[in-house]
C-alpha cells in the first residue's frame, strides 16, 4: 500500500508541474470592471489573451495583462527548458473576489453627507496546458 501513495504522489506532482498561478491582491479597481475583462480571456490561449489585454482600453486590462505575464514566470520556473510555443498553454481559470472597499464622504447639498464606496479586488489566474487528442 505505501508504494501506492507513493504512485499517487508522483503522480499528482507531475500535474501539477504543468499549472501555474499568481494572484493580484488589492487591486484599486472595482471587481464588476475586472470581472468584464477577465470573462473576455477567460479560455483563450496564453498569445491570445495577451494580445487582447495588450491593445485593450480599459484600466483593468493593464493589470491583468501584467499578472498574466507574472503567472507565465512562474510556469517558466516550473518548467525549465520547455518552450512555451510548444505547451500550448491557456487560462484554466480566472477568479476575481471583492476585496475592501475605502469609505469616503462626499458633500451633498443642505449640509448632507453621501458616502463613497472605493472598491477593490482579489484576482487568481492560472494556466495551464491543454492537451491534444491524437
């Protein structure tokens, strides 16, 4: 039985040796405008995707464009001497979470208060590499 989970070990190390993830923590941006950009890459090819973020206007898309950079270091550390032309790797997945959100005042008239809500978020990219059926 021991060389069983021994197997089982090896097994789950050698999958793992193809995801990779980096997280984004803090981001000053609302997680309604992240999510819209990362459901437009969420799936692509890893060229794709950074294509798309690259030439995008919105202010979301230069930070996950960053961190989708960050996520393909760390599959390089990983993978050392692999071509990532040759991995064919692609967003497995893509979380964007609330995080805290900074509460300001705003004046309004008749000496009233209205309060301001500057959200932020928590993003999770991971990629991986997709297998062909031969």
């Amino acid at each position: 039985m021991g060389s069983r989970k021994k197997n089982k070990a090896e097994q789950l190390k050698e999958e793992r040796k193809n995801v990779s993830f980096a997280t984004l923590r803090n981001c000053p941006t609302s997680p309604r405008k992240m999510r819209l950009m990362a459901d437009l890459v969420r799936g692509m090819n890893v060229e794709q995707a950074l294509h798309v973020l690259k030439h995008s206007p919105q202010d979301a898309s230069g930070r996950l464009h960053k961190l989708l950079l960050s996520t393909l270091a760390n599959w390089q550390a990983k993978n050392e001497g692999v071509r990532m032309e040759s991995a064919n790797l692609y967003i497995s997945e893509i979380g964007v979470d609330g995080a805290r959100s900074l509460k300001r005042i705003r004046t309004a008239p008749q000496g009233r208060a209205h309060r301001i809500r500057k959200r932020s978020n928590h993003v999770t990219l991971r990629i991986d590499n997709r297998e062909i059926a031969e």
